[in-house]
C-alpha cells in the first residue's frame, strides 16, 4: 500500500516540480526546457493517474492522511488524500486535458515573450487542481481551491499590459471573494459543529447535523445543514459561475486561449461541481439547499444560452456555452443525480476544451483576430480544424451517439423524474436550453467555417457597443488584405485530434458502468426518495438502445430545430438576423448587455461600495479613525516614543534607576500581595 | 567526610569545550601572526565537535553529577546543540565583518568560545553557584565582545554600559538567590523545591515565604535582565547599536536561548510552587515589553535598533508561554505552555540569526549597511536576498506559513488554554502594531530606489549559509510539528514528575 | 549586651556609614579610602562569624591589592568629580523615594522574624582543632570543584578579554627588542663598498 501512496504524491509532485523548474529557472532551462519539464512533469502524472484507475478498479481505494502539517488543540490540520472512484476520474480528467493543453500551448504561444512563465503557471494550475480534487479534508480543498483560483487570476492577467486584461482578472478575483466567503463561512460552521476537517468524520456526522438547528435571526431557527450547504454552495457558485456570481467567466477570456480551455472550461470552474458531489451526503440531507441549487442552475443554464446568440467574439461564445453547461450539471447536482453531473463534467471536459483549442487554432489561423464577422468559409484552409469543431459542435448539442447526448439526455431525464421543488422549473430550462445550445453553437460554426469569406477585407470597427470588456483591441492583428488562413502547426492540431476521440467516445463506453453500474456507489451518496438516476436506470437498456431511441426524442428534434434554424439564418438568409434584431431592438439590447449584470454590478455593488466607501472615508476614516485613532494612535505612537527616547538618553545612570524603579514596583506590588 | 569522585561522562561537552579553549588559547599565543586564522578554524572544529558530542551521548535520562551541580537532561542537550549551532552560524557570518574591521583577532574567536562555555554551562545548571558563574562566563565575554572593536566610541561605550548595568543585574540576581537560600538552607535547585514544598508541607509556610518571595522578586529582575524584558531593557538598543554587528549577531541569539534554559531552571526547576506570583510578576513585564517594544519600534531609522526593540517584544511574548503554565493551581496544561516557549526561542533564535546576517551581508569595510534606508531597493540590487530578507520580515511579522506564525500562534494557543484570553487579544493587536514596521522594510526595500548602488560582495559561504538560514525559516514554517514535538519530548522527559 | 554584639553593632554603625561617604564625599581619594574602611569593618564582622580566612583574604586581596591599585588610578586621573555630580540634587527626590521604599522593604523582610535565632538556630560550637580554612579548601576542591574550577575560567575570560582590549602595538615608540639586536648579522650593519683608488 506505500508504494500506492507514494505513487498518490507523484501525481501533484510532478507537475509542481515542472512550474518550480519552469518559473523560477525559466531563464537558464530555457523554452525548450521549460515545456519539456512541465509536459514531462504532467505526463508522469497522467500516467500514474492510470496506474491509480487500474488500482481503484481492482478495488483498492484509500483515505488517509500523509503529512500532519500541525496539530492545533483538537483539529489537526494535515494533507491528506482520498482516492476513490470520483476522485481517480477527476485526476485522469485533469491530468489529460492539462497534457493536451501543454502540447497546444507550444504551438501557440511561441511567439510570446511570457513563454516560461505561462508554462510554469499552467503545471502550477495542474498542481493545484490535483490538490483540490485528491483532498481529504476541507482545509486541503480550500488550499486546492484558492490555489486554483490564484492562478487562475494570475492566467486572465497574463498579458498584464492591457487594462482590459488587468479589469478582468479584478474582476475574477472579487467575485470569486464572494464566492470564497461563502465557502469558507459553511467550512467554519462544519468545523465548529462537527469539530473535525476531515470528509469522512464530517460524513460520519452527519445525520447528527441534520438534527441542529441555528438562529441567522433571532427567533427563526433554520436547519444547520442547509445553511452549511447553501454557503458550501455559494462558494461553488463563485468558482462555477452561476447566476449571479457568473460576471467573471466572460470577462476571463482575457487570457490566452489554451487557459480558457484548461481553466475556464474543462476543470477549474467543474471544481464547485465536484465539490458538490463529493459533499453529497451533506446535501442530501437539505431539501432545501438542493431546490436552492436546481433554481440556480437553471437559470443559468437558460438564460446564459440566450447570452451566447448575440456574441461576436468567437472565445465569447464558447465561454457563455460554458456557462450554460455548468447550469446544466449544478441542474443534476440538485435534483440528486450527482453521477449525471459527474458524468457531464467528463465529457464536457473533453468536448469543451476542444472547442476551445479549436477556437485558439482558428484564431492562430486569424492571427489573432477573434471577431467572427471576419470569418466564415475556414473550412477549406484548416481542414483538421474544421472537422473536430464540428465533432465538438454535435457533442455539445447532444447528438445521439457522441459523448454529450449522453450525459445531457441522462440529465434531462433525472430531471424529469425529480419531485424535488423546483424541478418542474428546471425542466422547461434544460428543455429550451437544448435549443439554445444547437442554435448559438451552429450560428458559430457556420459563421466560422461555412458561408462567404469575410477576412482580409476592412475590419468592423463597431466596438461600440461593449467595448468596456471588448477583448483584445489592441491585439487585433488580424489577416491583411489577400493574406490566406493557413492550418496551424502539428502541436495545436495533435491535441484537437486526441480530444476529439473522448469527445466522441467516451459517453458510449462510460454511461452504463458510470450512471447505473457501482462506479460511484462509494463515492456517492444517494438517499432512496431522491434517487432520480434509479428511476432512470429502469429505462435504460444499454448506451446503443439509448442512442437509437435519442433520435425520437424532443430534445433532438429541438437540436436540430436550432441547427437548421442557424444553418437558415447565418448560411441561407444572413439578413433575417439583422432584421429580427431591428425588430426586437429592446430584446436585443438587453441581451447584449448580459441582462445588465454587469451593470447592476457596477452600479449597485461597485458604486455602492465606492459611495459607502466615500461615506467610510470622509466620515468614518478621515474623521474617525484618521482623526482619532490613526492621528491619534500615531500622536500616542510618537509620545510615547518621544517619551521612550527621553529615556533612553543614554545616561546610565538613567538605565540602572529604572531598573531599580522596576525592582522596586515589583517588591512593593508583592509585598501588598503578601 | 568521604568524597566520592564524581562522575565526569554527562559533562563531557562542557569539559571538551573547556579544555579546547585552554588548547586553543596556548596556541594562538604562540603562532605566528600569519597562521593565526587557525583559531578561527579550531574554535568552528571545537563547537562542532561539542555539538556532535551532545548529539552522540543525547538520551532521555535525567542524570544529576558532580555533587548536585550540573544535571544532564533532554532540554539541556537540545538547546546546547542549538546553542552550538547558532554561534558557528554566527561566526560564519562575522568573519568577513570582523576582518574588514581589523578585529578579526584569535582572541575575538576564543571569547565567543568562552561565551558558549559560559552558556553551556547555564543550560545544565542545578545548582544557583553553577549557573551565576556560567552566566559571568557569558556575561564577561560578551562585555569583552562588544568592546572588540576598541577604536570605535561607539562599542566602547555601549561595552560600558552594558558591564555597568549587567554588573547591577547579577548583583540582584546573586541577591536573591542568597535570599532564597536564607529561606530554604538550600543551594541546589531541585533542593530548593524539596525545601519549599516540604515547608508548604509541614509549616504554614508563612514565615518563610515572605523570604522566599523576597528572593524570587530580585530573581525575576535578574532573569528580566539576561532576556532583556521591560523594564530591564534599556540596555538593549543601545548595545544592539552600539557592538559591532557580528558582536550583535552573537548576544541576540544563542544568549537567548541559554536566558530561557536559566528561567526554566530557576523557575520552573526551583521555585514552580511559587508560579502563581512569578507568572504574575512576568505578566506585568511582558505587556509591558510588548506595547513598548513594538511601539518604539515604529520610531526607529537604525535596522539594528529596530530590531533590538523587536527583540524586546518577542521576548515579551517568549514570558507569554511561560507565564500561561500554571492555572489557578492546575498544572496539567504547564508543559505545553513551556513547550510553546521554547518553541517560540529557537523561532526567533533561527529568524534573528538571519535578520542580522543580512545586515552584514549588506555591510563592508568602511559601511554599515545598519539603516533602514540603506536597504532601499534592494530588490534592484540583488533580487535573491530581498526576497531572503521578505522572508525573515514575515516571519517576524507572523505571517503565515513562516516559522514565526507558528510560535506565535503556539504561545497564544497557550495562553487561550489557560484563560487569558485579554492577554492573547493584547498580544496580537501589538504583532499587528508590530507588523507596521516589519514590512515598512519590505516596502522598502521593493518600492524605493536604490541609495546605494555598490554590488553586494560577499564570501560565498556567507551567502549560501543565509540562503539556507532563510529557507529554513519559511521551510520550518512548513514543517513546524517536528520542532514543536522536540520541545514537547525535550521538556516532558526533563521536567516530568 | 553582650561584648559581642556591642562589637558587631559597632563594626556594622561604622560600615553603613563608610559606605555612605563612599559616595558622598567630594574627593574622590576620599571616596577610596573611605571604601577601604568599609572594608575593613566588613572584615571585622567576618571575624566575628569565625570566618578568619575570609577576613584575611579580604584585607589582603581587596584592601592591599585592588584598593591601592585604585588609589593609584584615581591619583593619576585628573577627574572632575563636579562634572560627575552633576544632576545629583535634581534626581536626589524620585531617588530618595525609591531608596527609602526598598529600604523600608528590606528592613521590613530581614528584621522580621524570619532570620531570628527562632527561625534559624545557632550551629552548635566548633570542636577544638577546627579549622575554618581547612575545612573551606576540602569544600572547595570536593563538593565545590566545578563551580571552583569555572570561577577560574572566568577569571581567564577577564583576563584576556582585558588584555586584548588594551595590548596594541604602538608605532613610534622607542624601545628595542633585545632578540632583534642578538639576531643582528655583520651584513645587516657593515656595507662593504669597493671604490677605485683614487689619484691625487
């Protein structure tokens, strides 16, 4: 068993040695050696990520600490790991796509200068997220997770010379504050309840939990474990953006592309869904918070769609379809089918990154220019481009036999079966939200790859309309006048074509031991009245019969409505779009302006606390605390010094009195005493 | 009448170290003038030989030879070894500062040798004789130290003073202790328990406790002298400031150490049924050290001053352990509290070692890099040791994950489990006054540009033995369960039962 | 009143009192010889103990050595003594208050019952043929032999710290070094210079 767990540190080990060679001796290891060691450094991981599956396969999981950092009074605090079957999905999940990202990162940041730099913050991204998912006990998840989200901070605001670049990473970083709050608040009430940071003794605990109730106000008692769940979720909502703490993800596109795919698509951001999952027989016990998190997914999954019809941006649109998949899993977490959210986080992983790895290989082809106004017929020039977007396209929207038609239709259906509140609700979401999914991601491949060519002309200079987040203005190269796209080179295309596999294969080969074998029967715990996933079992008669009965489903024909109807718009009749816009200008507007979150947010949050801060300032700070107590502490600070320097005159006569004085005041004080 | 000869095996470090000093005297006396660097080499051999001794013959025995006066037990070895390790780290550091100033004499080398001699010697004390000499043998080297540099107003000065008051301090000290044993008839410290507890015993215990606590006040003062506590301070910055900075380097570490090693033997080993009043009288002097040891901080533009008067604030919460040993009669909780002291010595012992061995680093002949502004931008000079001298302000600081978090939150574990809670709160808002200055530093070093711009020139092993000094805070900062269950494991197997 | 206790009173009135002018007389020779009366006194009190060696060593070491050898630096050193005792009236008040509160403290703890011949009986007589010093050397290389032989590093440390804070080889004084002129070679004084003869 030592030799497993020895095996268990190499997995994070590896990678973090590949950012500490590359970050700190970037310079002297160079760029070649600084994606050697961190490529090595994943792959080493991935590979023993394998050799770990085949291990948990046989049966053998583990839970246990490896290193106690400190033990303070009754809680210790230590790093430990929990390997099980959730978690050796994660880690193959993570470690895989960090590996394809790796090798795409070559190809296309080799012309930055921050080469080193970016490598040792993904290897450093990879570390982290291993920490995170292969936790034991809060304390390490909540290191993993601001481990994540640091870097991930440091990733938006990788070009740190434009102040587009530096708004948006400020802005990631203070809505995740609110996220992380949360967090931290059910953390804090976890502990201070059970007494203990580690996931099994909570477990352990928690029918006992279920049974306290906790006054927020005085004189309305709630249930403890739906307050622990709902701040434990609101600190998901931060990292998976749901509605309203989504603002960042759009926004985070700022960074280079391969971050985007790693970061803000396959794994940081399905880090609140893991969470939840892992925390299931937390949530199970609360009613409350999982209606609470169906709401919210929801809404996000809907509604954030819509915001994916109306973007030029072609990473734009893909992150708001990010968006909407997430509202898709946090859907399944709350109608209790976790392995359905699980399953989803796996092969949106997959289909996800590649999209976005097609999208960067699209943009290399633009040299930079990432406005799908100025796109359209790339199919000829980048032919493996071409075809794996189209294969991540249909898995996105959930064409029978591709991996997402099984992890999206699975979810549609633990929702039909849920009784859960707001499930009803949920439903019509996800329902119209396939729609939206089939419409938005074909408005961007047809933009993208079909219809007339569009480059090397004048560009669109309308930025007007957003141009407070509008990415990359001034990095707007962009094709000149005649210039071809060219296919990108064999590093960006190898890994679009190995994600492409899983994209397709995947969910055929996963579903069966996944959603109704015991895969998750350790990891996941379901109780009887909410078991949607069982009730769905009973239909189910293999992934083949499955995906012949998917295409005499509504949800496919509403796919492919949305298909068509993009094919009809964008291909056929380009003018309708322009006209429905006209039409439903309002429509238009709101939508364009992301339902005035952003906004609301600058408004109500920003300028409120700028005007509280004001308030704060003039009359608080500058009066009070200036005045009295900094001023004033100050005033003391340097009397007291002044006074302590008059002392300290250097005399020795006046040192050795006090000294004496001090003898003397001590004698005297016990002689009282005595 | 019959006197049997004493076994010599447990103090075999002391007797080397003794006898060394003897060897290494005769020798450089009668070398020529071009190999006397061979002191130098003889005494780094000699200390680490003592520490290897230590380490070799460390067991968890309590031994107590040599007629009652010296006693062999875990905590003693544990801080000799440090001691020894501190002092060598100091050596190192100072050569080249010594040798730019023209001091570098095998005399400088042998009186750092007598002072570690000295400390030895205090840190396996049984017996009040015992550790008053051990404590002149450190006090008169340390004097003799600080005067090295002997053209220098400055050291002169601060020599004097600190001879004149450290003369006043042991005088106290020797006072007390004479009244004690007009109160027990005793001189060894475990005697003086047996006495003190059998009076509680047998008699009320009135009469003589007057005596007693009589006693224990001009103790205190004397132990408040050695650890440079309010308000036996005032000697500190001024001899920080005023020795040499390799001198400073030497009475702001391992005398640390051996000051804690005197409280717990005086105090704990001799005089723990009397906890109740010592922990009040420390209480008095640690508030006292802390708000005024980080407030006068703040005033200070001399690094060397500003780290004296930090000084006084960590000692001030080094007296916080040990003040939050015994609760209303309840001893249970007392070992840890002990544990989180001297926890929180080696801490500062380790971050001060640093601390000053930057300001060498950055000093040569003919400067003293000892202002604050003198580390202005050092970040554009040499990004490596800025970031080392970061590290060491954190720490300082508490910041967390540095090894000086650690201890603080130790003693303030300690001191929430013994119900002074006031106390912890005033501790942490004077870290949090405390850490105004600490990263003023660093503020300064990163965002201010350069007055001086001279490349920094030292000898390599100077700068590898910082770099490591200056890891290990942040690296102990993550591994500190290891050398709190040493404090823990030395202090149960000395002092239980 | 016993012989004794009359002689021990005296002794110790005359003692406080030397002490005292110790450091309010003005002249500083003054000041020494009025130390060397304490002395004195302190060694008479010894006696009294039947400390008859430590009483010698006293008058020996402090009184013939130390003492005269501060005499001798005080005659030599021209020092202002009003220099010295300046501030002294100014900080008299906060310094007599303090004093007279320890002194009260002290007399209060030392005079109480807790040092009387209740709390700590007489030690029976000495019997004939003992000898206070010989019994003070078998302690001293026994029982007390390691704090002893410290005693006597320390007393090494002082020694060398002070000569290796005061030996300095000064340039420009003329002494010679007898080694030196034994060493000298005929070569080093005599040159021998060939000249060609010269002509008228």
């Amino acid at each position: 068993m030592s030799e497993m767990q020895n095996l268990y540190l190499v997995v994070p080990l590896a990678p973090l040695a590949g950012a500490i060679l590359a970050g700190l001796f970037g310079k002297a290891i160079g760029r070649t050696g600084a994606h050697v060691a961190t490529i090595l450094g994943v792959a080493v991981a991935l590979f023993a990520s394998i050799l770990i599956y085949q291990d948990v396969q046989a049966g053998n999981t583990f839970n246990g600490t490896v290193y106690t950092w400190a033990t303070s009074g009754n809680l210790s605090l230590e790093v430990g790991f929990l390997i099980d079957e959730l978690t050796v999905m994660m880690m193959l999940v993570v470690t895989f796509v960090s590996l394809m990202v790796h090798l795409y990162t070559i190809g296309y940041m080799q012309e930055d200068p921050g080469y080193q730099r970016f490598f040792s913050y993904i290897s450093l991204f990879t570390f982290s997220m291993l920490m995170l998912v292969m936790s034991n006990n809060f304390l390490q998840l909540f290191f993993g997770w601001e481990a994540v989200g640091l870097v991930s901070y440091l990733l938006i605001g990788f070009w740190y010379t434009r102040p587009t670049a530096i708004f948006a990473n400020m802005k990631a970083f203070l809505v995740n504050r609110v996220g992380d709050f949360g967090f931290l608040l059910g953390i804090g009430l976890v502990a201070a309840h059970t007494g203990s940071l580690d996931y099994a003794e909570v477990f352990a605990q928690a029918d006992a939990l279920s049974a306290k109730t906790i006054e927020l106000f005085p004189g309305a008692p709630w249930l403890l474990i739906s307050v622990i769940c709902i701040c434990l979720f609101i600190g998901a909502m931060g990292k998976s953006a749901q509605v309203p703490l989504h603002v960042w993800l759009p926004d985070s596109m700022e960074g280079p592309t391969p971050i985007s795919a790693l970061i803000h698509a396959a794994t940081m951001v399905t880090a609140g869904i893991f969470m939840v999952a892992r925390m299931s027989p937390l949530f199970e016990l609360s009613e409350t918070a999982l209606s609470f998190v169906i709401v919210i997914g929801a809404t996000t999954a809907l509604f954030m769609g819509f915001l994916g019809i109306v973007q030029n941006d072609i990473k734009r649109v893909v992150a708001y379809s990010t968006l909407s998949q997430l509202g898709y899993m946090t859907v399944a977490l709350g109608v209790s089918a976790y392995s359905a959210a699980v399953f989803h986080l796996m092969t949106h992983a997959f289909f996800k990154a590649l999209l976005f790895l097609g999208a960067g290989s699209v943009i290399i082809g633009m040299h930079h220019d990432q406005d799908m106004r100025n796109m359209g017929g790339l199919w000829k020039y980048m032919k493996i481009t071409w075809f794996t977007s189209l294969v991540g396209s249909l898995a996105l929207i959930g064409f029978p036999f591709l991996s997402g038609f099984f992890s999206k239709d699975s979810i549609i259906e633990a929702v039909h079966f849920s009784t859960i509140p707001g499930a009803g609700y949920a439903y019509f979401c996800v329902i119209v939200g396939v729609f939206v999914t089939a419409f938005y991601s074909f408005r961007m491949y047809f933009l993208v790859f079909h219809g007339k060519e569009r480059f090397g002309q004048a560009h669109h200079d309308h930025h007007g309309d957003h141009d407070d987040e509008e990415p990359s203005d001034d990095h707007h190269h962009g094709l000149a006048p005649g210039q071809k796209p060219h296919e990108s080179p064999w590093v960006v295309t190898v890994p679009l074509i190995l994600l492409a596999i899983p994209s397709v294969l995947i969910g055929f080969f996963t579903i069966e031991p996944m959603l109704f074998g015991d895969w998750f029967k350790r990891a996941i715990h379901v109780t009887a009245s909410h078991d949607t996933i069982g009730q769905f079992a009973e239909h189910f008669h293999g992934a083949a019969a499955m995906a012949m009965h998917g295409f005499t489903t509504l949800p496919f024909f509403l796919a492919m409505a949305g298909v068509v109807l993009a094919w009809f718009f964008y291909l056929v009749k380009p003018e309708i779009p322009a006209a429905i816009m006209r039409t439903f200008k309002p429509l238009h507007t709101l939508l364009d302006n992301k339902y005035y979150f952003d906004k609301f947010n600058e408004v109500v949050f920003a300028g409120g606390s700028r005007l509280l801060g004001q308030g704060l300032w003039k009359g608080g700070d500058q009066g009070v605390i200036d005045g009295l107590i900094v001023n004033g502490t100050a005033r003391t600070i340097s009397l007291v010094a002044q006074a302590s320097r008059l002392l300290q005159s250097g005399h020795i006569y006046m040192y050795a009195f006090s000294m004496i004085i001090g003898l003397c005041v001590l004698l005297s004080l016990w002689f009282s005493v005595v | 009448m019959n006197f049997v000869v004493p076994d010599f095996a447990p103090a075999v470090t002391e007797l080397f170290v003794a006898g060394m000093s003897l060897v290494i005297l005769l020798l450089t006396v009668f070398m020529r003038e071009s190999a006397r660097n061979i002191g130098y080499v003889l005494t780094q051999l000699t200390l680490i030989v003592a520490a290897l001794l230590t380490i070799f013959t460390m067991d968890g025995q309590v031994r107590v030879t040599l007629s009652d006066m010296y006693v062999d037990d875990l905590m003693g070895d544990v801080l000799k070894i440090l001691i020894c390790f501190s002092v060598i780290t100091a050596l190192i550091y100072g050569r080249g500062y010594a040798a730019d100033r023209g001091f570098d004499r095998p005399e400088y080398h042998l009186l750092a040798l007598f002072s570690t001699l000295g400390m030895m010697v205090m840190v396996t004390a049984n017996h009040f004789l015992s550790l008053y000499i051990g404590l002149e043998m450190l006090s008169l080297s340390l004097y003799g130290l600080v005067a090295f540099d002997r053209d220098s107003a400055r050291s002169t000065e601060a020599a004097m003073k600190y001879f004149i008051l450290g003369a006043l301090a042991s005088g106290l000290l020797l006072y007390g202790m004479s009244m004690v044993y007009g109160a027990t008839g005793n001189l060894s410290l475990s005697g003086v328990a047996q006495a003190i507890y059998n009076q509680a015993a047998v008699y009320d215990g009135v009469s003589s406790k007057t005596v007693l606590m009589f006693g224990l006040v001009f103790i205190v003062a004397g132990l408040a002298f050695k650890l440079g506590v309010v308000p036996f301070h005032m000697w500190v910055p001024d001899v920080y400031h005023g020795a040499p900075t390799s001198v400073t380097l030497m009475i702001g570490t391992a005398p640390k150490l051996a000051a804690f090693a005197m409280a717990m033997r005086l105090l704990v080993g001799g005089l723990f049924d009397l906890a109740e009043h010592w922990q009040t009288m420390l209480m008095l002097m640690a508030v006292g050290s802390l708000v005024l040891g980080n407030i006068a901080a703040i005033a200070q533009t001399n690094l060397k001053r500003m780290l004296a008067y930090s000084g006084i604030s960590h000692m001030g919460f080094l007296l916080l352990g040990l003040l939050s040993g015994v609760v209303e009669g309840d001893r249970f909780n007392a070992l840890n509290a002990y544990t989180s002291s001297m926890f929180y010595a080696i801490a500062y012992v380790v971050m001060s070692l640093a601390s000053f061995g930057i300001i060498i680093l950055l000093s040569r002949s003919g400067f003293e890099a000892e202002n604050i502004d003198d580390l202005k931008g050092l970040n554009k000079r040499s990004s490596w040791f800025a970031a080392m001298m970061m590290i060491i302000m954190f720490s300082m600081a508490g910041i967390p994950f540095f090894i000086g978090f650690f201890a603080k939150l130790s003693v303030l574990q300690s001191l929430v489990a013994a119900d002074m809670v006031w106390l912890a709160v005033l501790a942490v808002m004077m870290s949090l006054v405390g850490a105004f200055y600490y990263l003023r530093v660093v503020k300064v070093m990163y965002f201010d540009e350069p007055v001086d711009t001279a490349p920094i020139h030292a000898a390599s092993d100077i700068r590898v033995l910082l770099s490591a000094n200056c890891l290990a805070i942040a690296f102990l900062g993550l591994l500190p369960q290891q050398l709190i269950d040493l404090c823990q494991l030395a202090l149960v197997a000395s002092f239980q039962g | 009143m016993e012989f004794k206790t009359f002689v021990f009173y005296l002794l110790a009135t005359v003692m406080v009192f030397a002490a005292l002018r110790v450091v309010t007389v003005r002249n500083p020779v003054h000041a020494a010889l009025f130390l060397v009366l304490t002395f004195f006194n302190a060694a008479g009190i010894w006696l009294l103990l039947q400390a008859e060696f430590l009483a010698i060593v006293l008058v020996m070491v402090y009184v013939g050595a130390v003492m005269v050898l501060f005499l001798f630096v005080v005659m030599m050193l021209d020092i202002n003594i009003d220099r010295l005792r300046e501030g002294f009236w100014s900080y008299l008040p906060v310094g007599a208050v303090v004093g007279v509160i320890m002194l009260a403290e002290m007399v209060l703890v030392l005079s109480g019952p807790y040092f009387g011949l209740d709390a700590m009986p007489e030690p029976p007589a000495a019997q004939a043929g003992y000898s206070n010093t010989r019994e003070l050397g078998r302690v001293l290389y026994t029982e007390y032999v390691y704090p002893f032989e410290l005693a006597s590093l320390v007393l090494l440390v002082a020694m060398v710290a002070a000569v290796a804070l005061t030996l300095r080889k000064r340039t420009g004084s003329r002494h010679l070094d007898p080694a030196q002129q034994i060493a000298v070679k005929r070569a080093d004084r005599i040159a021998l210079v060939s000249m060609p003869a010269e002509k008228e």
